[in-house]
C-alpha cells in the first residue's frame, strides 16, 4: 500500500536548491570556445565577422516560444543600434533550416541567426528556458545572463567593463547544495513513498504551476490556485469542459513529490484521487449543447506547408502564449483546438482529423475575428460556427 505522508519542506528544498547548483558564470575547460563553434556552417543568411576582442550576445529563442517573439522588437532595436564587429547579436535556435526558413518569412528578426541543431551552444550554456539572453566574450566568461526585455542600452555600452569573478573553485553554498539535493534524491527513493503539502495559499500578487520529473520523482507544485483549477490541470482539461459543483473560496499551495510513477500521467491520477478522496467530492458527466468553433481544412496546401516531422522536436510538442502572440511546434489539430479553446474560454471542435502536426504562430490580439483571418490566410484553416452537444465533466460532493 502507497504510504502518503506530509512533508512540509522537502518540495521548496529542492525547487530551491536546483536554481542555486545551476552554474551561471563559468563553464567547463574541455568545451569548444565559442569562436570555433561558430566557425560552423549553420547560419540563415549571412555569417558575423569578428575578433578575440568580440563581445557575444547569445539570444536563445524558438518559433514556438511566444514570449521570445513578443521580444523581437526589443531586440531588433539593440542589434540594429550595437550590431558591429565589437559587439554581435547571435539569435540562437535548435530547430531545422526549413522551420526557420518559413517563420522568418512573416516574422522579422534583425541579428545573426545560428541554427544549433546538436544543441552544443544549448548545453554548454546550461540553457533549459527560454527566452534567454548570455552575453559573453571570447574566452567564454559571462558578462550577463537575463531576460531579453531586461538587456537595455546601458548594460551593453558597460558591458565591456564588467569585470568576471574567478570561478574556478566553486562557491560553498553551490557545493553544499549539490550534496543535500543528493541526500535528498537517496532518501526520497528509499522511501518509496509520495510526499504530499497542501495548505491556505497566503500569496495574493502571483499564480503558479510547475510540474517535472526530476531525479526524485515526478514534482508537481501549485502557489495561488483554486481547488478547482487544480483539478483542470491535473485532468488536462480546459475550464469551459469541468463545472465545479462544491464550495472551496480558499486559493491553495499544494507541494507534491510522487518517487514511485516516474510518469506525469499517472502522477496526475493519483493526485486527482487523492484530493477528491480529501475533499469528499466525486467526478461525474453531463451532456451540454454549446456553440462551438469547427476547425475545417479549406486548403490543405496551406497548411502542409507547416507541416514537421516529430523526430525534428525529440517527439516532444511546444507551445507558449503572450498576451499578444500563440506559437507553437510539433502540434495536432487537436491541440491546437485544446490551445484555442483555453484562450478565448469557448469551445474548438477539430472535425479535421489528420496524423500530421504542424507548427503554428499567429496574433490573438484582435480577438476570435483576427484569429480567424489569420488562420485562413497562412494555414487553409477554416473556423466554423454550429451548435454540438459536448460532454462536460463535474466535481461535486458526495
């Protein structure tokens, strides 16, 4: 039988201790240096010039990552103003020629485009989020390590005068923190156990969500969120499908380390199982007629024009979303409907049922109207409106 027990700190301990064991300022001697990486052919267009003495600004981005399309205008404004043999703007991807070929036909990116197809910039930088910008110089020390809306005109006219801190021995905290992350990952596993804190959230100006699967186990942890909104992440499903038929005013901050299913899925189950066994509530269907967007392909050249092969992504979907932008790679029509229907809170019918997946970016500022037109004009992507019944999901008590 599974023993469940609550664990106060574990969870924090090891959110926190991973960001601090991240090496930010050096990185390892047996690397290649950046100038012989760049030396490479991987380039879109046109390839820098530059000297020992070149100061490098890293930006990692992607065609799916919305929040880095929305920083292109930033961006573009430094490259244009600093971009010079002494300073270079290297916008940085791992995604395959053709992808980024197509998306830099409507979108406008004014730097030193690389393709990093075997991630080595990737992993010699430590770079697992994105947008991210790393400014370093020849030698590879890092002069700067943020985010592309923080870089302004001032850090990069004093950026040749930061000076670099030896790191050569690492820091004590860092090597602390390495060694209680590996006591921890040890106990945790021989345990063999699921880790569950839950308690009224006292935070007021911030939401979260995070879910991994770390050396321990599958993380998942919640800051902020109604009951019923963790119930919609953990059934993968968007709000205008489950009513929550109960009353819960409390907003939650729930810490859960499940180190027996290495699997987010099942985690997911046994989690949803576990609070409605808490809470003494109960998972039920009904039948609901809704006016519903159809997703229909009116021109399927359209749309294979976006259309990717899976191995290009490891097999992995992306997506992101800004108050202004939707993008996304490797996706379904499916998902792309589950995308939509999260957005603008109405429900999206895929009647277009494919194998195929594609990437797809596009405005959302101007509302359903402007997706529509946007759909239709890049992708052959017809939206329909008709009424259709649909199953709901409801939470309620016993």
């Amino acid at each position: 039988m599974k023993k469940i027990i609550l664990y106060i700190s574990l969870l924090n301990i090891l959110f926190i201790l991973k960001i601090l064991s991240a090496p930010i300022q050096n990185l390892q001697n047996e690397d290649r240096k950046i100038y012989e990486i760049l030396k490479e052919s991987s380039w879109i267009k046109s390839k820098p010039q530059y000297s020992d003495s070149t100061i490098f600004i890293l930006d990692f981005w992607a065609t799916w990552c919305a929040p880095c399309i929305s920083s292109f205008p930033h961006i573009n404004k430094l490259a244009n103003k600093f971009n010079n043999k002494s300073k270079i703007f290297i916008s940085i991807t791992p995604e395959k020629r053709k992808i980024v070929e197509l998306f830099l036909k409507r979108k406008k990116l004014e730097t030193f485009i690389f393709l990093d197809s075997t991630k080595e910039l990737h992993n010699k930088f430590k770079v697992t989020a994105i947008p991210r910008i790393i400014i370093i110089n020849s030698k590879d020390e890092i002069l700067w390590d943020g985010h592309p809306i923080l870089l302004n005109d001032s850090i990069i006219e004093k950026i040749s005068n930061i000076s670099v801190p030896n790191t050569k021995e690492p820091l004590s905290n860092i090597t602390d923190s390495k060694k209680i992350i590996e006591n921890i990952n040890t106990r945790a596993k021989n345990l063999n156990s699921i880790f569950i804190n839950m308690k009224p959230s006292l935070t007021t100006n911030m939401t979260k969500s995070f879910r991994d699967i770390s050396d321990s186990g599958v993380v998942f942890n919640y800051i902020n969120k109604p009951l019923c909104h963790i119930f919609q992440e953990l059934l993968n499903i968007n709000a205008t499908r489950l009513e929550c038929i109960f009353k819960d005013s409390i907003n939650w901050d729930l810490n859960y380390l499940n180190s027996i299913d290495n699997d987010i899925e099942k985690a997911s189950i046994i989690l949803k199982n576990i609070l409605l066994t808490i809470f003494n509530l109960k998972l039920d269907t009904i039948i609901k007629q809704f006016d519903v967007e159809k997703i229909i392909c009116a021109d399927s050249t359209k749309l294979n024009l976006y259309k990717v092969n899976p191995s290009d992504y490891d097999n992995i979907s992306h997506s992101s979303s800004s108050d202004s932008l939707f993008s996304s790679a490797n996706t379904s029509l499916d998902a792309l409907s589950f995308y939509l229907e999260d957005i603008f809170g109405i429900p999206f019918v895929n009647v277009y049922k494919t194998s195929y997946k594609y990437n797809f970016s596009f405005d959302i500022s101007g509302g359903i109207e402007k997706v529509k037109d946007n759909l239709m004009k890049h992708y052959g992507l017809l939206l329909r409106k008709e009424k259709e019944n649909i199953e709901i999901l409801i939470i309620e008590k016993k």
